[in-house]
C-alpha cells in the first residue's frame, strides 16, 4: 500500500525563522531586551482604531469584494496619485490584500511557475524566498554589498537574468539593510526590464521610512510604459503601527490584475471590512501620526548606529530608510548566529543573526530599532559594558 500521509515537499522545505528562533531563546532571559521582529513600537493611533471599531457597530461582518471595498480603492487611488505619481484606476487595477506579505504571495501566484527563476536581494526578507519555494521556482540571489549602500543595483542584476528569469523583486527602503534605490538607480532597472520584458516587483511598505530628507520613488512612475512589467506593492502595517490589521494592496496592470482578483477567491476571499475602513482612516487623515513616528524612529537611528560604532567588533552603516541597521559583525569572529547567541547571552539582548536573511547575510546581525528610545539606550549600555568601547 502507497503511503499517502506525506506533506508537501513546500511544507517540508519550509525553513524555521532565523528571527523567531532568537525570540524563542530570548524567552530564558526574564531581562531580555528584545529588538529582532520588524514590528512598530507604536500602539495604532487612535482615531484609525476608533474607525475600525466603528465598522464592527455598523455590522460590517461579512465578505466584501474580492478586490476589497470601493471606498479603500479609491483612497489607495488617491494615495498612489499624489504622493507616488502613479495613476491608476481603483476599479481596474487595485486589489486590497492581507498585507503585504499575503500581496506578494498573490502576486507570485499570479505570475511564477515552477521552475521559473526570481531574482531577489541577498540578504532578503526571509519570507520571499518562502513564497518563492511554495510554488515550486527557484530564487537567484543579487549580492549586495556594504561598499555601495546595499544598493541592488541595475548592474548586480543583469548578469543573472537568464532564459528562465521571470520575475524580479525590489524593495527600497530594504528590509533587513536599511539600503535604498535613489532615482538614479530605479531608472536603470527601469531600462533593464523594458530591455529584458520582465515582471518586477517593487515592495514598498517602507516608503515613508525615510531619513535625511530622503525621499523614495516608486519605480512605476519613474518612466514612461512601465505598466507593462511593474506591480506595486505596498502595506498600512509600518507607516502606520498596524501589522495586527493586516491589511495591504497591489497595483497593476487590468490584464495582471483581472487574474490576481480571481486568484484571491482562493487565498482569503477577502479582508475583514471593519480593517479596510481602518485603512481609509490612516490614508487620508494620518499624516501627522507618521510625521511624529518617523522622528521618534529617526532619533533612535542616531542612538543605534553612533552607539554601535563606538563598541568593540560592530561596525554600521547610517541607514537611510526603514527601521533597521545591519551591523557587520565580523570583529567577533564568529558567524552570525554564534555572534548573536553570544550578544544574547552576555548582554540579553535579542537581534537576529544575518544568515535568517539568506546566505547573503553571513557576517552581520540585524537590529530593529522601531522600539522605545529608553530600551535601544539600555541595550547599547549593556553591549558597551559586556564588549567594551574601541
Ligand atoms: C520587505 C517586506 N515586505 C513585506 C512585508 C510584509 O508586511 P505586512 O504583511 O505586514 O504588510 C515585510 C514585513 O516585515 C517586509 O519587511
């Protein structure tokens, strides 16, 4: 008799978080100071919850449209127009997602065969190449280094396109580098994928994580006739303290996105509506929120990497976008995770070791610096005592 109880080979070959690993470990520590998950130390602004309170008392408890409600189209619409530059039809191109992180899975559902390649940043935020593995294709890797900001630049990229290159995947700011694509460099992917036709991605939950005045574009409105090959995606979940909510959304062209609307029957039908009107709240009458939680993060930047810097074997980068540095830790002599099993153990504090973020990763550690300010000065004081300053 054929043993038919196996699992999927996506199931089996799924990898345990290299992040949640630390934050298991981090539970024998009662002291433990916590800064591996990318995770706003915020609680959701009020007027945004009250909004999604204000759906469940008006019983909006049943399914909504595949493409999600009329009303968060068309704010997302509006949000795309003036603040991207991208102009887009809520009824033909806009579907609401389970975050980001159910958006991109649609997306590679949408546009990815087995065996086809994609072509992400190494390292990378783990769950790409997850998705990737679930529907059976293979992930090409585009180093990035230190030297250039971690940028993925144009030229990394070309040279791995091949025959079965089918899909491309950018995200600036960058989780877990804190790098990001000027314009500069988003023209020349631009140019790279009307010259090889190929999808892109271009994750952009990190947006509005900016510093130093830096302001990022989207590569959909960089150039003429991109609509063709570009899908955006974006997330409510950092620009606004709502991962809980879980609410996110594509944009795409009709052909693309008739087909990610049918797909999304399967996924999760739709996102709560109550969560959807939450969302028309942050994207017309949040700004202020962000502007207050992008300083406080911005302040925490400084705290971190001038701290870091000053510490026996870390060495970091001023990053210019998101909420992470991605320190080199090679001056412990150790790989990434025995170096942040060692900071664990000595200081109890939790930051993730570079190789949860692909092989790429090997030789740093990621920390998030999206918590309050007090514990970020109370972490850097223990690493200071536990390794000494240089
Ligand atoms: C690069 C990147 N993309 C997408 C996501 C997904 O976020 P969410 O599903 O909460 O929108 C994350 C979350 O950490 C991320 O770091």
């Amino acid at each position: 008799m054929i043993d038919r109880t196996y699992l999927s080979l996506a199931a089996q070959n799924a990898m345990q978080s290299g992040v949640r690993r630390m934050f298991e470990l981090a539970k024998n520590y009662d002291d433990s100071i916590n800064l591996t998950l990318g995770e706003p130390g915020f609680v959701t602004p009020e007027h945004i919850i009250n909004a999604g309170i204000e759906g469940l008392r008006q019983g909006k408890t049943k399914y909504t449209p595949n493409a999600g409600i009329s009303e968060l189209r068309k704010a997302i619409a509006y949000k795309l127009e003036k603040e991207n530059g991208i102009i887009c039809d809520p009824e033909k191109n806009l579907i609401v997602t389970a975050g980001a992180t159910q958006g991109l899975m649609l997306a590679i559902a949408t546009l990815v065969d087995k065996d086809d390649e994609v072509i992400i940043q190494g390292p990378n935020w783990p769950d790409y190449k997850g998705q990737i593995d679930t529907v059976g294709a293979k992930t090409v890797y585009a180093k990035v280094s230190e030297e250039n900001g971690f940028k993925m630049t144009a030229d990394i990229i070309e040279p791995l396109i091949t025959e079965k290159t089918k899909l491309i995947i950018i995200n600036s700011p960058s989780n877990p580098t804190g790098g990001v694509l000027e314009e500069e460099d988003l023209r020349e992917i631009a140019a790279l994928v009307k010259k090889h036709k190929i999808f892109i991605i271009s994750d952009e939950p990190y947006e509005k994580l900016v510093y130093d005045g830096f302001v990022q574009k989207s590569l959909a409105a960089i150039d003429e006739g991109l609509e063709e090959y570009v899908i955006t995606i974006n997330s409510l979940s950092k620009t606004y303290a709502m991962t809980g909510f879980r609410v996110g959304y594509i944009c795409a062209n009709e052909r693309i996105m008739r087909e990610m609307i049918k797909l999304q029957e399967f996924f999760i039908a739709s996102v709560p509506e109550p969560m959807q009107m939450a969302a028309v709240e942050a994207l017309y009458h949040a700004d202020e929120d962000v502007a207050e939680m992008v300083k406080y993060y911005d302040r925490n930047r400084h705290l971190i990497v001038d701290g870091l810097n000053e510490i026996n074997g870390f060495s970091c980068l001023y990053p210019k976008g998101a909420f992470y540095v991605f320190p080199n830790i090679t001056g412990f002599g150790m790989s990434s995770v025995e170096a942040a099993e060692y900071i664990l153990e000595k200081t109890h504090v939790v930051t993730a070791p570079g190789n949860a973020f692909g092989p790429d990763g090997e030789g740093f550690i990621r920390i998030c610096y999206a918590s309050r300010y007090e514990q970020i000065a109370e972490a850097l004081e223990r690493m200071k005592k536990a390794f000494g300053t240089k």
